[in-house]
C-alpha cells in the first residue's frame, strides 16, 4: 500500500521486492500493527516524509534468510556517532531513520530492516499480538518508565498502547485511571475489562501522581496538570499533538513538568521484551487485510477502533 502524496488514499499497487543492502534484511511481513503515526504521516501532519512511502512500523514477519521470527519498530538506523548516539540517547540522534517514515515501512508484503534494529519476539506471543507490542507496547514503555514509583497513574486517550501498559502497570500493584473521550462509554468499558480501577471523562477530576497523555490533543495537558499531585509529571507519549492552550502557572507551580517521549532506544525494547516475556500482555485487536488498510486508518481516526488494528498479510 503506497503513499504517494499526504492527505492521499494509500494505493495498492504491485512493486518490486526490495532488496537487502549492508546490514539489511529482507522480510517476508505477516503482520503490521496501525499506528495513530500513520495518521499523522497520511495526514501530513509529520512534514518530512519519504515519498512515494510505505507506511508501518509494527511490523512481524519471517527474515528470509534465516527463517527466523522478527519484529521491526519505528527507530529504523541511527548513525551511531552523535552526542545522543554516544551517551545512551540513540532515540534523539538528528540523523535517525524511521520505519514507514523515512525508510519503507510494513504495509507491504515483504520489506527491507536493517538488523541491528531489529527484536526478537517471545514466542508465547502470536504474530498478530506481537505487532502492537512494537510501538504501542515499545514507545508506551519508555513513557511508563518515566513515571517512577508512582501509584496512582492516568491515562489520557485509552486506545492501542493503554491497553497494553495497563497491564504492566497493574502487575506492579499501581493504580490506572482511564481519561476518554467525553460519552465514550465503550473505551470507559474497554479501560475496566483492561485493569483500570476507575474510567471516565477527560475532563474529569481524579487525583493523580502522574499523566501519560496518548491522545493528540493539547487541551488535555492542562486538563491532566489539574489532577496530577505536586512533584508530578504530564507525560506526553504522542509525537505530533495539537497546540497546548495557554493555562495559569498555578498549575504547573509545586515541581509539576510537563515532557514528551520521542521515538525509543533498542535499549527500550530490550527491556520491554524481556518484561513482557514474564507478564503475559493480552491485546484487543481488529483485523483487516492488507488491502483494506485505507478502512483501518479511516477508523483509528474516527474512533471506531477499541484497541489496536492489525493488517495481516498471508
Ligand atoms: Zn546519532
Ligand atoms: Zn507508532
């Protein structure tokens, strides 16, 4: 499924197997997870992408070389030699590549990854359950792991990757609060059945100790600053979201921050596999087939998905 244009329906078209150069691999792809990225790709809201572009970046597929498993995440290559790249902080190096963004992506059947960027997968997961492990459950993490010790956690936007850190979270004896949409009942009811021990409203007032907004939209960060405690943090996972409305001092007074989480290291998903590999995360999932990806975008975006959509190609 190519992209040729933003704000273009992606097209089914037959091209050319790509081909494995240096440390690449080819992989024969079996699932891809829809990210709310790809929205903000199609939708032209990321301003630098590869064109014409495969998209995806949740990608489970077989390498064909070996025959073995593999997962692809969105941090594609990193040049290894930067002042991020050197202290531990690959995920902000300037020249970085990113899988369905500035290299060719997993709404394909076959793809090209570069190895040393690539998971392996444990194997009590499926291939479609495995798929929004690599960026939901991945770029999730690394947002989770900045809350700390915290007990009482909110959720701002319960979708692909909430379900999966709720979860983590309540294995480790803490508390989920789900923020939806106003009215949402379905995704309030969805949070419950996850592990979250109360779901409503975003602009609803429950007292917190930190906020992981997942849900683009800028209102949120005052609306989480409100019920987030004095040293708390607001804690935005998304990489695009809507301007920050302008909101008193007083709410950011008493050592609260406000941060982002951008992209993810392979130390992260080291990490994340290896925790994973120990608490058995289940996921909601709809599936559609690889031709229909147009339909899987035009849901996320439209909030008819609960949960992650998967592409799954035979
Ligand atoms: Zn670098
Ligand atoms: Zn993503």
């Amino acid at each position: 499924m190519v992209l040729r244009e933003p704000r273009q329906r992606l097209e089914l078209l037959d091209v050319r197997a790509p081909v494995p150069r240096g440390n690449e691999m080819l992989i024969k792809v079996s699932a891809c997870a829809v990210c709310r990225t790809d929205l903000h790709v199609v939708d032209g809201e990321l301003s630098d992408p590869k064109l014409p572009l495969i998209i995806g970046h949740q990608i489970v597929g077989v390498d064909a070389g070996s025959g073995k498993r593999v997962g692809v995440p969105w941090l594609g290559w990193t040049c290894g030699e930067c002042a991020y790249c050197t202290s531990g902080r690959e995920n902000l190096c300037d020249r970085a590549r990113f899988t369905g963004y500035t290299i060719d992506g997993g709404y394909a059947e076959y793809t090209v990854a570069d190895r040393r960027f690539c998971f392996a997968i444990p194997e009590m997961y499926s291939d479609e359950e495995a798929a929004p492990l690599l960026c939901a459950g991945l770029i999730g993490f690394r947002a989770y792991r900045m809350i700390g010790d915290a007990r009482r956690v909110g959720f701002y936007g319960f979708g692909s990757a909430a379900q999966i850190l709720a979860q983590l979270a309540k294995s480790e004896g803490r508390e989920v609060f789900a923020f939806t949409r106003p009215g949402d009942v379905e995704s309030q009811k969805f949070a419950r059945d996850m592990g979250a021990v109360w779901a409503g409203d975003a602009a609803a007032q429950q007292p917190l100790d930190v906020a992981i907004i997942f849900a683009p939209a800028g209102e949120l960060v005052p609306a989480a600053l409100k019920n987030v405690a004095k040293g708390g943090s607001v804690i935005c996972a998304g990489i695009h979201m809507t301007d920050i409305p302008a909101f008193a001092y007083e709410l950011l007074w008493g050592e609260r921050s406000v941060r982002s989480v951008a992209n993810l290291t392979r130390r992260d998903g080291e990490d994340f596999f290896e925790r994973i590999g120990k608490v058995r995360i289940r996921t909601k999932r709809t599936l559609f087939p690889l031709a229909n990806a147009n339909e899987a975008l035009r849901d996320l975006r439209s909030g008819a998905i609960t949960g992650t959509a998967i592409l799954t190609i035979p």
